[in-house]
C-alpha cells in the first residue's frame, strides 16, 4: 500500500492558491507529497504493509499498469511495480540486463 499520489498526477496540478499564513504551501493536494510520514510509526507500517519510506518512484519509474507502446526500462533507473502490468499487443517491453524491478507487496484484497 502506498498512499502518495503518482508523480506528475491530477494531486499536483490545479492547486489552492493560500491566503492564511497559518497553513504551509505544498506543491500537492492531501495529506501525502513524496514523504511517506506512516512509516516507522503506524499500524501498516508495523505490519509491513507499506514501501519503504526513503523510496521516492518518481511518474518515470512507476511502470503503468498497461503499457501499449514498446518501451525499454534501464540498467541505469530502479523501477516500481505498483500493480499487475500488463503488455499490450503490438508493444514490446525491453528489460535491459542489470535494470532492477521492485514490486509493492500485495495487500490481498
């Protein structure tokens, strides 16, 4: 379970603009930007059920879950499985020698 908005998604356009000094500009909508605050402290935490928190997937790592274009993951970039991914005829998925994957674990539901 990963909480945080996908990198570049709808929870980072259209902002608020803020009129109270009180609040603190952010660059997202919600509770959740790139810091996984849970970690080390709640119940899915203790549980094992979140991604580690100094893992940052960025909208480039994160592998979609349909890819209907060829593409080519690098040795050079860690990518995330955040869900099933599922290769669409005619694409072609290319995973160049050395590139590491790392899946969310499954929640089971």
């Amino acid at each position: 379970i990963d909480p945080r908005p996908t990198p570049g998604g709808n929870s980072f356009s259209n902002l608020d603009t803020l009129t109270d000094s009180f609040f603190t500009s952010v660059t997202w909508k919600g509770a959740f930007g790139s810091n996984l605050w849970l970690d080390k402290w709640s119940y899915l935490s203790m549980r094992g059920l979140l991604p580690d928190g100094s893992v940052v997937p960025t909208a480039a790592t994160i592998i979609p879950s349909s890819i209907t274009t060829s593409t080519t993951l690098s040795a050079s970039n860690t990518y995330y499985m955040t869900q099933q991914v599922f290769v669409k005829s005619p694409a072609v998925l290319t995973i160049e020698p050395g590139t590491t994957i790392k899946s969310y674990r499954q929640d089971n539901n």
